[in-house]
C-alpha cells in the first residue's frame, strides 16, 4: 500500500490518473495534457504500474493506460481508516 501512497504524493500523477478517469487512453494523448518530457512522463507511468493504480496495453507500437479504479477504492479505504473517517456519520 506504501507504494500506492508514494505514487500519489506527486502531482503529475495525481493529474495522468484524473485524465484516465474519463477512460483508456494512449501515451500520446495523456501526454498533450502535460508540458512534460517523454522521458520524466515515462517515468510517471512506471511509478503509477509499480503502484498498480494504472495498467498498460500495447496496441502494436502504441500504449493504452487504464486506471484501476479498485486499487485507487481500495487506497482510499484504507487513508480513511487509518484517519479514522471510516464509518463516521456525519
């Protein structure tokens, strides 16, 4: 679970995951969402595969990403216990 926490702690990713909410999408076009370069990009979506908050799908040469909305559910779940803000009735 560290390593989801520890990819989240960094704002590009926060922002490749908020693209990938709307659905699967290549390299190519996350990438216009940011004024990053290929390489530190590359980088981002490794963090996030580690994490295994994204997967990816080659399709021929191209990359899709996915977000794994459970794995994300699942990280949530458990901020919020550990805060104590499971369960609570507002």
């Amino acid at each position: 679970m560290s390593d989801v926490f520890k990819a989240l702690a960094h704002p590009a990713r926060r922002q490749i995951l908020e693209v990938l909410k709307t659905g699967p999408k290549s390299a190519g076009e996350i990438a216009e969402a940011f004024n990053l370069a290929k390489p530190t990009l590359s980088g981002h979506f490794a963090k996030l595969r580690e994490a295994d908050l994204i997967s990816a799908e080659p399709d021929g040469t191209t990359i899709y990403y996915t977000l794994n909305v459970s794995v994300l559910e699942e990280a949530m779940l458990k901020f919020m216990e550990t805060m104590k803000l499971a369960g609570r009735i507002g």
